[in-house]
C-alpha cells in the first residue's frame, strides 16, 4: 500500500477504537444518514480530501517528496434537544485525544494536526453532525505516495 493510504487506514482504525462515547459505525465510504438505526450512532466517515506535494530533492534519480494531505471526518450523533451539542463535543474531543495518540499514523506521517472543526449548528436535528479536516505531513519517494 501506499503511505497515504496507509494513513488513510490508521485514522479509520485508531477512530473505530474509539470506545467514549463508543463509536459504531466507522468507514471510509458514503453512507445515507436515513438508513442508520438508532444503534449505529455514533457513526463517523474518513475520507481523503486534497492534497499538496512538493520535492525535497533536486535533479534525476529518486526524489524524496513531502505531501501535506487532509483528510475530511463526518462525524454524526443522534439526540435530543437537551443534549445533542453535548454529545457532538463528545465526539469532536474523542477524535482528538485519539488522533493525537500517535501524531505519526504508525511512523507513516511526520506530524498529524486537527486544523478545523465544524458542526452542523442543528440543520440535521435530531441528528447533529460534524465536520473536522485533519492534516498529515508526510514523505515518499517519488512514485510510490
């Protein structure tokens, strides 16, 4: 596999681990929110999102590249209206303290960083979503990213 997707798969599996509040349902595909069960939240989706390279090394042989790539998580709770803010801060500090329990992604990445977070501020009630781009700094050798 590729680093990136090897980091791709250690965010997916370190947010599956994730046991408080107990996340459910972690993949790295599109899912409709209206056929989730009650039992299926929290549920969180890991997609890779855009990514830039730059060379580290200069003239013809293997390079080494560096890449700082983000990575959006969909985050969903369901609640009601006394705790559905609660439950999405939950989530969004779960993520952290797990993500940066190993800001190398299993010596995949140099740095790991949460650079955004967002929630739904209440369109989805009684679901309440959020959105947190995570960022990774890494390197390869040209070709194999």
């Amino acid at each position: 596999m590729s680093v990136r997707e090897n980091i791709a798969s250690n965010i997916k599996t370190v947010i599956d681990a994730i046991s408080s509040p107990d996340v459910k349902l972690c993949t790295r595909q599109p899912f409709e929110l209206e056929e989730l069960s009650q039992q299926q939240y929290p549920a969180v989706i890991v997609q890779t999102s855009e990514e830039n390279r730059d060379d580290l090394e200069l003239g013809s042989g293997a390079k080494t590249r560096s890449g700082t790539i983000d990575f959006i998580v969909l985050g969903f709770v369901k609640g009601s209206d006394t705790n559905i803010d609660t439950l999405r801060n939950a989530l969004i500090t779960a993520i952290e303290t797990a993500l940066e329990s190993d800001i190398t992604r299993d010596s995949n990445a140099l740095d790991t960083e949460i650079v955004q977070v967002e929630t739904d501020e209440g369109t989805l009630f009684p679901v309440g979503g959020i959105r947190m781009t995570i960022r990774c700094m890494y390197q390869y050798q040209s070709g194999t990213p």
